[in-house]
C-alpha cells in the first residue's frame, strides 16, 4: 500500500465512475484499476462493486473511506505546514537565538527590514541565551541561526560581523575617574577594574585585550552588563564593559571611552556575529536570509580604525 493509491481511492470514492477519476487523476484507466485491485488485495476486503457503467463503495469501502479522509486530511495539513515553513512563497520560519544585548534593539530591525526587503511575512522564532548556549544549539540543529558571540570556531560553522558594541569605562560620580573626559590603560592600573566573567567568549577576548596593555589586576567574574553597572553605579567598583541598553537603565552610572592611548585615541570594540553552520540542512526561507544579511548587514567599521578585541 501507498500514499498514491489511497488518493486514488478517494477520488474514485468521490466521482464512482474509473474513467472521469482516471482523468482527474491524470493516469490511464488500467493504472487505477490495477492500483484498486492491488489495494483490495492487500486489505482482503472488495472497496466497490459495479453497478452499470458506474462503481460504488460496499460497505467497507464506505468505512475505509472514513479513515482514508482523516489520514489524509493529517497528511495534507503537514505537507502544508511544512511548505509554510520553508516558505517558498511569502511566508517561512526561522529559529534564531540572540544574545540578550542585541535583542531589544538589532533583531527586531533586522526582522523588519528583512520582511521589507523580501516582501515575506516570516515567523521568527527568536530565544535568548549565553553565546556557548547559542553555539551548542547550533550545533545540535534546535537553531537555524545565532547572533552572539564569536566563540571556539566549530567544523561547519560559519560567522558574519553584524554588530560592533564599544568597550567603556563605569563608575559612579565620586570617582576620580569619573572628571577625566575619557581613559586609557594606564588610568586603570591602580583600581582593579571587574569585568566579565572568563567563561564566556566576550569575556576571555576582554582578558587577553586588557593583559596585553598591563591589566593583569581585573576581576573576570560577571556575565553581563547589568551587575557590572549596577556595582560601578554605586561605587563599589570600576566596570569594564561595553556598551549596551543596560548601561541606560542604570541610575547614577557615569560612562568614559576607553581608548588605546592618549595620541591615536581609537576605540576597543567587541563584535558580534551572526553565525549559521553550513553543515546543518537549511530550508529556502533560512538560507535566504542568511544571504540578506551577508549582502545587506555585513558590519561596516564604526569609526576609520576601530580595534577589535574578539
């Protein structure tokens, strides 16, 4: 038994007559009977009788058809949600996990601008976790695509720069660091500054920027803006962080550039990347955006010679 001859059934369940459902069917005449006989075989049951020029459905015919009209109504809808999915036409579903910094600002406008751009209507499934988080579910295939973090580069994985987020200074007014107009390395060798935890990507890219112009003395302990924030806000420490919509929620918090040194005056920044693994089967809709974004939102540099931390 096959998918085809169920079809077939039903079409000659619905007109009784095997040549006007041969030719709606668009097959001879001897295939459907030879696909009838080969399915009343195989059920051990006879599905029609003749009557004249025309075929009726006995009564197991009638009962079959029951099951074969839900079967197949199940099958239809799938085949459907599945083609929604891929989205051929104007529709299509994407599962993307974000970090939490881009989600509020950066994947919202690159939804819109992408549904404008392709003229779709497409789902976007969007969750929010850790960049390792991002990575393993890439990996694993539960995402289609992430923006995060540029993490261990993994067989198949592919990053395009989407975002650069600026590397600040956070203190709290009283500081002394706080009347100067902006800061340097050097300016932070007596305070111990905290920063983000080593366990994640931005933090061991943090870490090694920091080593290489004397900073050994940092605290490597958070996970994200907030915390680090909310302690410079207060005074407590002196946070090392980048710039994100969290720095705007934070009462009381005063922000400083960092720059390399005093004379060049250039600016750290971390990128963030939109990554995909090439390895894992896309539908259309996801590789089409995955191309939107490398023609359209390749990070352009935010300043003439930006350095890059990651």
């Amino acid at each position: 038994m096959n998918l085809s001859q169920l079809y077939y059934f039903r079409k000659l369940a619905e007109l009784q007559h095997y040549a006007r459902a041969a030719q709606e069917l668009h097959i001879t005449q001897p295939s459907l009977s030879n696909a009838m006989s080969s399915l009343e075989a195989e059920l051990g049951v006879a599905l029609f009788q003749k009557v004249g020029r025309n075929s009726r459905l006995t009564k197991y015919g009638r009962e079959f058809l029951t099951y074969v009209n839900d079967g197949l109504d199940v099958i239809d809808r799938g085949v459907a949600v599945m083609k929604s999915y891929a989205g051929s036409d104007d529709g299509g579903k994407i599962d993307l996990g974000c970090i939490i910094t881009v989600q509020t600002d950066y994947v919202p406008r690159l939804l819109r601008d992408y549904r404008t751009f392709a003229a779709c209507n497409v789902t976007m499934n969007v969750r929010e976790d850790t960049s390792s988080v991002l990575a393993e579910s890439l990996a694993s295939g539960s995402c289609d695509v992430a923006i995060g973090a540029r993490g261990d580069d993994r067989p198949g994985f592919e990053y395009i720069p989407v975002v650069a987020q600026r590397v600040i200074v956070a203190m709290d007014a009283a500081s002394p660091l706080a009347a100067k107009e902006f800061l340097v390395p050097e300016d932070l060798a007596d305070v111990q500054p905290i920063t983000y935890a080593d366990s994640i990507p931005l933090g061991r890219a943090m870490k090694a920027m920091l080593a290489s112009h004397g900073l050994t003395q940092v605290t490597c302990s958070y996970l994200d803006e907030s915390i680090l924030a909310g302690f410079a806000a207060n005074g407590v420490e002196v946070a090392i962080m980048v710039d994100t919509f969290f720095l705007r929620s934070v009462e009381g918090v005063v922000v400083r550039p960092l720059y390399n040194n005093a004379r060049e005056r250039r600016s750290f920044y971390h990128r963030v990347y939109l990554a995909y693994n090439r390895l894992s089967y896309h539908i259309y809709r996801v590789d089409h955006f995955i191309d939107y974004v490398k023609a359209h939102k390749v990070l352009v540099d935010p300043e003439p010679d930006p350095l890059y931390i990651d």
